[in-house]
C-alpha cells in the first residue's frame, strides 16, 4: 500500500487484486499532475460543482481523491472498478458516491467537467471519445492526463477531431496534460466501432469465420500470430466438457473450441467489458447450435466454483498498462487450479521467454510442452 499525498488530503491507495509482492503503486505522476492542476497549480481552481466525470482511472485514485465532488468514473477495466470500491472503502468513503459506469454503459446526459487518463489504445480513445461527445457543452473543462510515451500526435488528432481544439502542457515529471475545448459546431459522429474482419484459412474450426472487436481489443484489424499459433494446436474435442476461454478478447479460442466440440459450455471471461462485449458477438455470429455459451467480466475464475471445469484455455497477458509484471499470469493459473476437476487440464500459450512452465510445474506438480515454435510455447498442465 503507498499513501498520496494532495493537496486534499491523504489517501491509501493500492491496486487490486492487492498482491504483497506488488510493488507498483496505484497512481503516477500523470495522476499527480491533473490533481495539482484542478487544484489551481497553474492558475484558477477548476469548478467542480457540475457533474463531473473520469475516464480511464486506472486504479481508482482520481475518483477517490475527489470523492466528494461524487465523480462518474468510466472504465473498461473490471479490475479497475473494484479496485476503486476497495480503495474507497479503504479511505473510509462510501462507494456510493462515485458511478462506477463501463465503457459500455451510457455516459451521464450532460458532462461539465470531462477528465481522461489516456488509455494504451488510441482505439479505445476514439470510440470513448465519440461515445462522451454527445455530452458536453461550450463550459464543459475537458483535461486528459497521461505520461509523455502515451500522448502521441495521434492522441492530440483525436480530441481535435471529435472534440474540439486541443492543446498540450509542458511537462512535468515525464507527465503531460491535454486541454480540449469543446467546439459545439463540430458534426456528432457515430463510433466506427466495433469493426469484423474474416479469419484466414489454415486455423482449424474457425478457418474463414468473421470476428467482431470492440475498441481496444488487442489486434483488432489482424489475427495475431500468437493466437493463430494455439488455434493451430488447440486439444482435440473429446465429449461434453465445460471449457473456459480465460482472458477471452474477442473469443476466438473458445468460439473454436464450441465450433469443434457443439455439445461443449464455454465459458468466456476477461476484465475487460470491451473484450467480452466481442466474444458474444463473434460467438453469436458463428454458433447457431449445439454448443452454450456463458460471458462473464470478472477476476479470472474468482467467481467459477471450485472443481467444476474440464479444460482452461489461456493466453496470459504480461503488461498491466505500461509495467511488465507476472501478477496477472500467476492469478491466472492458481485460479485454474482451483476451478478445474481432478483430470482437468489448463492449456497455456505464452513467448518462450516469458518462463510459464516453472511457474505451472509449483502450482500443478507437472507440466507438459505440447509443441513450439521460435516465438512461442504450448504448455499444458494437468490437475491431480
């Protein structure tokens, strides 16, 4: 747990799930930068008696932090939301105060005071953007924040297109500040998203099948040579199983896996609302019969009862927004343990260097190379 310190006051603020060997802190100089900057830093303190709304706070502590103007905060992330609950109640908030909202909830009608930390997809940026449009006025205050490697020309381009004219701070602490003022005769567009695109041939079940991406999803245009690589060598259908597609995205793996089993339940789960926005939709497009599904944003498998699944598939992410980390991986697979029934199997892609079969070999007792290539490695593990 780390303490920031405002002008407001201080807060007790840790990321979730809360983890002791975390050492990353659940804000950084980006967040530090908006919360001097609202506070009259460089002039006027920002009138926040309207309705104010935050979008992207990673882990809660611009929503805490300002707790008392009882802000709507935005996010894709269902890990962010509960860790805004979890650090609200830390520092004696009621949760109650702040909307917690997805990014595919309806924003509020009228916004008075917009302020964004700039996600790691300009996509998803895009489609927040014309999604919030809608909702600000000629007095609307509009400040992004984020650090120096996240605000690209790209980024600027955005706000002045679907917003209005935009300008950036200096910066300070390697963080910088966006200012956008609403420009009311700008046309109100809708969001190109989601996007399809046809799979190639050459990828088992779901060879030539469309798949739908909300912003954000990771390869959005493509099929990623990761995923192609585990479509490729993916465990043969052997009977009724429920399977699970753990950090789905756009539910490809699992749309195959009920493609090539139809009397399987696949369970698709990730943290992100966008991405499992997508697996229903790819889902929904290519599986008329047969096989069920169910869509779950959560905590990986927190919320799957123990011993009740047949097979996990999974290709762990290894960044959590800008910072390389293992946490989410190591989560991952402790919850597949748990989950799964004795016999079960968690099949895991991964880059060779990234060491998952060590990590699988503690938690399972064995591990198994199923096949790899230069860049990548199938690994299975199997449930005692």
């Amino acid at each position: 747990m780390n303490r920031l310190t405002t002008s407001r006051g201080e807060f007790d603020l840790t990321r979730f799930p809360e983890d002791p060997r975390d050492t990353l802190r659940a804000w950084d100089a980006a967040d530090e930068y908006l919360l001097r900057h609202l506070d009259g830093a460089d002039g006027e303190p920002t009138d926040l008696s309207g309705t104010v709304v935050v979008v992207g706070d990673r882990w809660g502590a611009l929503a805490t932090t300002l707790a008392e103007h009882r802000p709507a905060q935005i996010t894709d992330s269902f890990l962010a939301q509960e860790g805004t609950r979890a650090n609200l109640k830390r520092n004696g908030v009621d949760a109650d105060v702040v909307r917690l909202l997805s990014t595919r909830d309806t924003p509020p009608d009228r916004i008075d005071v917009l302020l964004i930390r700039v996600p790691k997809s300009i996509a998803l940026l895009e489609d927040q953007l014309h999604r919030l449009a809608p909702s600000v006025h000629t007095g609307t205050v509009i400040v992004g924040t984020g650090m120096v490697t996240e605000i690209h020309t790209s980024t600027l381009k955005l706000f002045e297109r679907i917003l209005g004219p935009t300008r950036t701070s200096l910066a300070q602490k390697k963080a910088r500040l966006i200012f956008c003022s609403p420009d009311p005769q700008l046309p109100r567009i809708p969001s190109p998203w989601p996007r399809s695109y046809a799979l190639p041939t050459g990828v088992g079940a779901v060879s030539g099948r469309t798949v739908t991406n909300h912003a954000g999803i990771f390869c959005a245009d493509r099929l990623d040579i990761g995923t192609r690589f585990f479509l490729r060598n993916m465990p043969l259908s052997r009977g009724p199983e429920r399977i699970v597609d753990l950090g789905c995205g756009n539910g490809v793996i699992g749309v195959a896996a009920a493609l090539a089993n139809r009397r399987a339940e696949v369970l698709f789960i990730d943290e992100s609302y966008q991405a499992v926005a997508s697996a229903e939709a790819t889902f929904r497009a290519n599986v008329d019969t047969g096989a069920t599904a169910e869509f779950l944003v959560g905590d990986g498998l927190s919320g799957v009862p123990a011993g009740t699944v047949d097979l996990v598939m999974n290709n762990p992410p290894f960044h959590t927004h800008q910072a390389t980390s293992d946490a989410m991986a190591w989560s991952m697979f402790a919850g597949s343990r748990r989950a799964l029934r004795r016999g079960g199997e968690l099949w895991v892609i991964g880059n060779r260097h990234l060491g998952y079969h060590a990590k699988l070999r503690r938690l399972f007792g064995n591990c198994e190379v199923v096949t790899s290539d230069a860049k990548f490695v199938i690994l299975r593990a199997v449930k005692h």
